[in-house]
C-alpha cells in the first residue's frame, strides 16, 4: 500500500491552491481542462516542476520503446533500433525537468525545460507581489501566444568573387576564430585556395581537388562571417544565403562520424546563434558533447599524438564546453558533461606557428604566453576559464546541476546551504575567482574584435557576477529579504552588476562593437528585471557605497527599455517580452520615482547633456552606429577602464511607441478570475515557453533539417 502511494501522481498545483479534489487524470486533470491550462505537478523530494503531458508521453514512449525492443529480438538485431531513436531518448532523458506549455498544442511545440539558473525567478518574485495585480490581466495576454521566430526567405547565394571572399576569410579570422578557435587557421586558408583554386580540376592533385566539406565549410565561414558585415550595411548579400548553401552539402558531409564531424556541427551552431535555423543549440550542443565523449577528448591523451594534433582535440572540446555550458546556463537545464570529468588540460596559448616550428614533444614543455603579449588563442582560453568558474557558480547555487553523487539524487541542490553564512562563504570565494579571472585579461593595445575590448571583458565579469549574486539571493531562504548586513551586500553586488551588465552592453552597441542575439537579449532582459527587483526591496535605502548611490536607477530602466526596444525591431518575437518589461518599468519608475535618489544637473555638464540627448533620441529610433551612443564615465567608478554610466536625460522616453501596446488588455476588476489566477503559474508557464523557443528555438521534427544529414 505505501509503494502504490509512493508511485502515485499527487494532485496538481492548481487544484491544491484551489483545495478542490484532483483526479489526477492524464494528460490533464479534470479541472485544469475545464480551465484550458497546463496541469502542473511538483515533486515534494526535489521541488522539480512537471505537467501530466510529459509525463504521460513518457509512459508512452517507455512503452513504444519496450515493444520495440521486445520485436526486435537478440542484442544483435537490436543496434539499428536503439540508433535510430538515440536522438530522442537523449533528449528526453537530458530533460529530466521538462514543463508542457499551455500554448503548446501546436506540431511544432516542444515540451523544454526552462530552470531557476535562466533569471526568470526574478519575474516570478516580482509579479508575485501585490503591487503588481493591475497588470496581470495585460501582462498575460501579451504572454499568452508563444513568439513564432521566423527564418528569413532568402535563395541560396553563390560562391563570391575572390576579393569579397578574401575579406570574408580575414573578417572570420580576425572576429569569431578569436573566440571560437575551433578551426585551425591552416585548415581555413588551405580550404579557401582549393575552393578558388585557379587551375581546372584535371590539371590538379586529387588533394588539392575542393572536396564537398570544403564547400560547406566555406559557406559556412561565409555565413558566420557576412553576419557582422551585413548588419554593418558593408555586404549586400544576406548571411542566410550562405547557409542555404552549404546546406546543399549536407548529405554528403560528416555531422556525428569523426572530428570532422564536431566541426562541421560546431559551424552550424555558430551560425545559429545570429539566425534562427530551425534546430535547437541546446540540442546541438548536447550531440556534439556526446561526440567529444566518444572520441575521448575530454580526457587526456593516453597515446603519444602529434603536439599539433593535441592542440586541435584540445580547441575541439573546450569550444564543445563552453558552447555546452552556455546553452545549458541561457536556459537553465542540466550540463551535458560533469566538471569532475572534463580533465583534458585547456590549450596551449600560443600560435600554431609556434608549435608547428618548434615540434616540441608534448604540450607540457611549451610556454603560455603572458596576458601582456597575447596569441591568437589567448581570448578563447580566456573565455573557457570563464566557463568553467561559471560552471561552478550554476553547480554551487541552483538546482538541478550537481552531479549525482548518490542513485536519486537527481535534480537536487550540489549544496544545502544551512545558514547565511554558508551562502556568504561560498558567494565571496566565487567572486575573489571572478577577480582574479578579470586581472588576467589578454590586453591588446589596438582591439580589432569585440573580444579584445576591455569592455568586453568587463560585460563578461558583470554578467557572471550578476549570476552569482543572483544564485546565492536564490539560496537564502526568507523572502521578503531582511535587507542588511550580508543580505543587503549581496543584494547590492546583484544591483551594480545588473546595471553595468545593462549600461556596458548599450555602450558597446552604440559604438558598433557588438551586434544583437537572441542570448543578448535574454542578459538584458534578465539584468532589467534584476534592477526593478532589487529597487523593490528598496537596496538603495539607507547608507550605500558611492558606485552604488552614484547610478541612477531611473535612467538604468531606461536605458534597458531603448536596448530592449531596439531588440524588438531588429527581432519582432522579442515584442511581448520587450512590452512586459516596459509595463514594469513604469510601473517601478511611477511608484517611486520622488523616492529614487537621481542625478543632479551638477554631476552631469551641460555639454555631456547635449551629446546624450541627441544619442537617445537616435536609440529611440533605432539608427543605431557607431559613436552615436555613448556614457560618459561618472567619478570615483572602481577598477574598471570603461565603467557605466549615466546618460544624463530622460526627455525621450515618452517617445516609445510599442505597437503591441495598444493590444494590451485594460485591467478589468470584474475580469475572469482565471485571467489573475496562476501568475506565479501559467504565466510563468507561458513565459518560460517563450524564453525557450525564444533564446534558442525549438527543435521541429516536421522540417527536412535532419533529413540532409548524413550519419553515417
């Protein structure tokens, strides 16, 4: 009798809220279908959320599998079953918390998980507040239709001439192999003169003959690299126009067979993160993990190897890592890999030259070059080290991270935190690492890249900073917070680096250094609602420090509401998320706006007046270049080279014009009831289903993307 109550679905969340009895039906109760919503269940042992869909498709496919299994007859005739549905049983098994979606009836939802590690608490808390009730009503209905993230319509482009190919190549090698060295710069130019190889084919080698991987890799390259220069207005060719292209090659290319293949699956995600493909990053990332695994990259070498050769694997996996750690952590979902298991050392940082010149033996006798004479891997090993301390952080604070030290452990917190001083500890030992890891930036005295900025590099320290503040607030346990001593500490570090995270990143797009992303938009968001919660614990009450008092909040929320407004016109599925923040924002800024300590007219000239205005009057209309959108650094700013900070004039705001706002509903008191009910819910629901198509897309197993791959 206790077994079959152990086993037992308990009732879900919507009729324990409402006290009413649950008949625990699948795939909904009875009440959530009357209701039209999403019938959600807890788990009492871990807190994990899940709906009756999911699990009922669980069943069914444990079912599907059993019966395919039991057809197939012996271990020998089964291989071809269990590979071809690996795919799915991956997936279903990585998603060990998955939540079905109200507005999910569609063939091209996805039952994703979104967790606590994506920001999305921060709303939740917010909306949960009393304050907030008048807006519910609009703030569902902006949420209550998934965004539709639209792939652009373009013909295939043509292989260009070889000058615009030249510049392609150089702009590759100059931007995005600085961070993402996975390539090797010799492979990329010995690819680029067989491509554009002068001589007719019978005249040639057979190994200097383009084979079809070096047209998709060129296209590939191509389409990663015309991304920043189309957006410049320098190309008129479309970057999707190369991707079409190289997906012509597909079926003849490896994706999951060898080395290669990681490679060729890596390009794709690159290309992925400034367009929507039609297949999941996230996804993506897990197949090349998997791969990196079978191929034993992850661990070193137990063979003797070419140094060269080491390197690459090295670049390989690591750029795997961080690829994996950044999904996972946009949308708060389990690593594909534990820490305790990615032992291979991290790359060399030197050139290739230096290795193929000097031929050293092993690795391990070659120097890394100091952070005063950077190589050309010295931003990536930079970022991977990042990774990793962040990866820590998502372990140490969140849950559903740590590794599974125990059989049912999954889905619990790597660390119980018994008391204040537990998070406090562990909150100041990340952020000495953070430092640490920030005193070591590679310095380029001429920056060519984003990645060379020392801006970059500080929007990279604030955001993890503003993740690790985040997670240990997360950790405490009263809510509302007793905002003082270690509690309001660290509730202020959350604050500064939200509105850094928001000011540094509008600095760098006004100067043109760095374009629009899905993953951007969802750190600005994040960072937005980050502020409007911490002013509504009133952080900035009593006796602060100086960069705290010396930032305006007024213009932080304002400045985040231009960036996100420019998100929704270079984005449009970005509009209902870019609408809801606005609401709070004026909310936030009406109820306290005599209460928020502003900028005086003296801490600001009038000339540094005169040049924001015309900046944010340009922000407001979304002609966005370089230089026209700049901070002027305010005094007494910390350790930082390019600081935030303020903008010195609010004027424009009124200005904004939302095209979803005039569909927003009006509050009605006499409204539906179930319009009001479920904020901490099924709005969160709809949200979160948002979020997860939003930052990364879904994957739809009605298109033919799959199809041109080849697996073998």
């Amino acid at each position: 009798m206790s077994e079959e109550r152990d086993t037992q679905i308990p009732a879900c969340q919507k009729c324990k809220l409402r006290k009413v009895r649950c008949n625990r039906q699948a795939p909904k109760c009875g009440n959530c279908t009357k209701a039209n919503i999403a019938c959600i269940i807890v788990d009492h042992i871990t807190g994990q959320s899940y709906s009756r869909q999911y699990i009922a498709g669980l069943e069914d496919r444990e079912r599907e599998l059993r019966e395919r299994v039991h057809q197939s007859g012996p271990v020998g005739e089964r291989s071809s079953v269990t590979e071809s549905s690996s795919a799915q049983v991956r997936s279903d098994a990585a998603e060990s918390t998955p939540v079905d979606h109200p507005t999910g009836g569609t063939a091209t939802s996805h039952n994703g998980f979104v967790g606590d590690g994506s920001g999305l608490g921060f709303l939740h808390i917010i909306l949960s507040d009393s304050r907030w009730l008048h807006h519910r009503a609009r703030i569902l209905h902006q949420l209550a239709n998934r965004p539709r993230i639209t792939r652009p319509q373009h013909t295939s482009n043509s292989l260009p001439p070889m000058d615009e190919a030249q510049e392609l190549i150089d702009n590759y090698l100059v931007r995005f192999h600085k961070s993402h060295a996975f390539l090797l710069r010799k492979d990329i130019l010995d690819i680029f003169s067989r491509v554009y190889a002068p001589s007719t084919p019978s005249s040639m080698p057979p190994h200097s003959i383009a084979s079809a991987q070096d047209y998709f890799r060129i296209f590939m390259i191509f389409a990663v690299s015309s991304t920043t220069r189309y957006r410049l207005g320098i190309s008129a060719e479309h970057p999707y126009g190369y991707f079409l292209a190289a997906k012509k090659y597909l079926s003849e290319v490896p994706l999951i067979k060898d080395i290669d293949g990681i490679q060729n699956l890596l390009l794709v995600t690159r290309f992925g993160m400034y367009y929507h493909i039609g297949t999941s990053i996230w996804e993506l990332s897990y197949l090349c993990m998997r791969q990196c695994i079978e191929w034993r990259l992850h661990v070193p070498s137990d063979q003797v190897v070419d140094a060269m050769q080491e390197q690459h694997h090295r670049r390989i996996f690591w750029e795997c890592y961080a690829l994996d750690r950044y999904s996972s952590g946009i949308l708060g979902r389990p690593f594909a890999i534990r820490e305790s298991e990615a032992t291979v050392p991290l790359p060399v940082d030197v050139d290739d030259a230096t290795i193929i010149n000097s031929r050293p033996a092993s690795l391990s006798t070659i120097q890394n070059a100091s952070s005063s004479h950077p190589t050309e891997l010295s931003c990536f090993v930079f970022h991977v080290k990042l990774r990793r301390i962040s990866s820590r952080i998502h372990s140490t604070f969140y849950r559903g991270r740590a590794p599974h030290t125990k059989p049912g452990n999954e889905g619990v917190k790597a660390t119980e935190f018994k008391t204040i001083g537990h998070i406090y500890t562990a909150f100041s030992d990340f952020h000495r690492e953070l430092e640490a890891w920030r005193r070591t930036a590679p310095v380029f005295l001429v920056p060519r890249t984003l990645y060379e900025y020392t801006e970059w590099n500080d929007f990279l320290y604030e955001k993890d900073r503003l993740l690790l503040a985040r997670g240990a607030m997360h950790n405490v346990s009263s809510r509302p917070y007793s905002v003082g001593g270690v509690t309001k500490e660290i509730l202020t570090a959350c604050y500064v680096s939200a509105t850094r995270v928001i000011c540094l990143y509008a600095d760098l797009m006004g100067k043109g250094i760095i374009t629009w992303t899905r993953s951007y938009f969802q750190v600005i968001f994040t960072a937005g609602l980050t502020v409007i919660y911490c002013l509504s614990l009133e952080v900035l009450k009593g006796p602060t420090e100086p960069e705290v008092s010396q930032r305006d909040p007024l213009e932080t929320l304002m400045t985040c509401s231009k960036v996100l407004a420019f998100f929704k016109e270079k984005m449009p599925d970005a509009g209902p998320f870019a609408v809801v923040f606005d609401a709070l924002k004026d909310e936030c800024t009406k109820d306290r706006s005599v209460d928020l300590p502003l900028t005086t007219s003296s801490e600001v000239n009038e000339g540094e007046q005169l040049h924001a205005r015309s900046h944010s009057q340009a922000f407001d209309h979304g002609d966005i270049h370089p230089n026209q959108f700049t901070f002027a650094p305010p005094s007494n700013v910390g350790p930082y080279e390019n600081p935030l900070v303020n903008t010195g004039n609010s004027t424009n705001v009124d200005h904004f014009n939302f095209q979803e706002t005039s569909e927003m509903l009006p509050y009605n008191e006499h409204s539906d009831q179930s319009m009001n009910l479920g904020l901490t819910g099924d709005m969160m629901q709809h949200l979160e289903a948002g979020m997860e198509d939003y930052a990364w897309g879904s994957i739809n197993m009605d298109l033919s993307f799959w199809d041109q791959m080849s697996f073998e």
